[in-house]
C-alpha cells in the first residue's frame, strides 16, 4: 500500500510517499480501505521535531474516514462493507474526567490515517454521518472532538449562552464555533486576518474582533456585553484580555498554548466572578460518540480549507505550518 512516511526530521519536505506492507487486521480489529484523511496541528509539530515522544519512521494522520474491507478474529461481522469514520486516539480508560496513563493520539508511534489501509479495534470505527462526503467526514475527528470536549463536556455550554472562540481560522477553533452555532449559541471569535472574521460571520459567528488592535479586549467587551464561555487554544498576553470579558460564573477553557503562558492573571477577578479555567483536550470514545449524533441531528458540515491528493502530503503540510487556512486541509485518497 502507499502510505507517508517520515524517516527524518526537519519540516514537511521530509515527507515521502513509501510502499509498505498492507497490513492485516488481529484479534477484535478491522481494516479500513481509507478514502480520505485530514491534518491537524500535531502532524507539522511531529515534522519540525517538537512535539514529545517521537519515534522514527512514523506514519502520521490521525483523521481518517473509509470503509472497513477485512475483519479480524472475533471483529463484528456487520462491520464489513460499512462506511466509518475513525476515532483518533488509543485507551481513553475508565475515568471520563481524563485519560489514562497510557492514552495516546492516533499516528506516531502507532500507525496513522496518511496511508491506503488501516487497521484498529472495532470499538474505534463509527458509522459516517450519512450526509457528508468522505473530505468532510475526515475532517472531523481530533479537532472535532478536542472543540467538542472543550464546549460541550468541560464548558457545559447552553442554548443562549454567549461564547467567544478565540483564533478563528485553526480546526479546532472552527469546529468549536460551528457546534456552538448550532447549539444555539450566540457566538463571537477573534483572529488576526479580517478575512477569516467575514468567514466566520458567514458561517454564523455573530461577529468578530481582530486581536491585532490595541484596544481588541475593549472593543469585545463592547460587542458581546460580556461572554459566559470562553474556548481558547492560544494563551499567551492575549490570555487576560479573554479572561477581562467574562461574565459572572464564566468558564474559560483552555485546550492549547501556541502563544506560551499568560502574564498577569487577575485572580481578584477570578474570585470575586466565581470565574473557572479549566484545562481541555481530546475526548473519550462516548464523547466522540455524541459528537457525531450531534453531526447528524443538526446536519453540520465541517469547514473545509482545501483537498490535496494523497501523494501532495507534504504540500499540505506547508500550507497548514504557514496558518493560511480556515478550516480543515485534507487528503484525498485514490
């Protein structure tokens, strides 16, 4: 089978396109024949050498959607011939309050969703939401699931409620306004590039403010009143600015830090508002689970930003290191 690999290190042009073995699935396991794949955040940090644990040579991808096409010892015969989508990580554990110590991402050091054939346990397959097509289905699952927990399990978001998403444009970000959208919130986003604030508008966003201008916390506060809800992957200085504009029994979660740690926290705010931050990231099999009812009960369809083919993984790759995109970038497989 094709599959991308990874054999060094030293940005997406190290990517290659290699002929591997087409696995075969074990015991309790099926073989999806993948028809597209999607790239998140994790897999240009893995080409740059900065993200922890690497092992080489890997193969990357933790988003992927296809067609279960062989069943392993003790796999459920009705999966064969079924269209899924792939849940992106190993052993969330018992606990739904956080994983265990031995959870992991999909795709380095276990093989990952850039390749022709994959297999994994029967309990991480989920059938494809009927009304998207294989790029969007893709699209879904790290970045859909991260915005999911983060908004839906750690926020307990409401209908009414108004949300702000913080850097628009990135997966998780626009996953994160789209299930806030249809939840019924009122939702409002920032980013640098006015572009993506008229994207967001047109996608439902009711509005936006470009964190480039100085006075960007004020001009906030002034739009939305004050938000109950704060999804934040950023950190940074911008940090105080988000945490200045909640209301009341706010809750500010936290799923990444691209811009470092935040300077000059105001804890007499966080008191006296009976404020939260609380920490955020992927999600359990029963969330994903739920994320996808909600895909199909509300007919969403996941932002798209562009489709590579398979054998242009590495171009990919570059387009979503220059933070260019707003939406998924995707691999379209044969």
């Amino acid at each position: 089978m094709k599959a991308v690999l990874l054999r060094q290190l030293g940005g997406p042009e190290q990517l290659r396109i290699e002929d591997l073995a087409t696995p075969a699935p074990g015991p309790g396991q099926v073989r999806i024949r993948l028809r597209a794949s999607a790239l998140n955040r994790r897999d240009v940090w893995i080409t740059l050498g900065q993200y922890p644990g690497i092992r080489l040579p890997c193969s990357m991808g933790s988003d992927g959607a296809g067609v279960v096409d062989q069943l392993g010892p003790d796999a459920p015969a009705d999966l064969l011939g079924q269209e899924v989508v792939i849940y992106p990580a190993y052993d969330w554990g018992n606990d739904p309050r956080f994983p265990s110590p031995t959870f992991r991402v999909l795709g380095m050091p276990d093989p990952g969703c850039f390749a022709e054939y994959l297999c994994v346990p029967a309990g991480h397959v989920f059938a494809k939401p009927v009304h998207l097509n294989w790029e969007q289905a893709a699209a879904i699952p790290l970045a859909g699931l991260t915005a999911w927990r983060a908004l839906m399990t750690q926020a307990t978001a409401q209908p009414g409620e108004t949300v702000l998403v913080t850097g628009i444009g990135g997966g998780v970000a626009t996953f994160a306004m789209k299930w806030a959208v249809a939840l019924g919130a009122r939702v409002f986003v920032t980013s640098g590039d006015e572009a993506k604030l008229d994207q967001a508008r047109q996608m439902g966003a009711s509005g936006g403010v470009n964190y480039r201008a100085e006075d960007w916390d004020k001009q906030l506060a002034k739009l939305t009143g004050g938000v109950d809800v704060v999804i934040d992957g950023t950190g940074g200085p911008a940090f105080k600015g988000c945490f200045s504009v909640l209301k009341p029994a706010g809750r500010l979660v936290v799923y990444g830090a691209t811009a470092g740690n935040p300077p000059g926290l105001d804890l007499v705010r966080l008191f006296f508002r009976q404020a939260r931050i609380i920490g955020s990231t992927m999600g359990s099999p029963e969330e994903f689970a739920a994320m996808l009812r909600f895909v199909d009960e509300y007919r969403i369809e996941p932002a798209i930003d562009q489709i590579f083919r398979l054998d242009k993984a590495a171009a990919a790759h570059q387009r979503l290191l220059a933070a260019e995109q707003l939406g998924k970038i995707v691999l379209q497989h044969g």
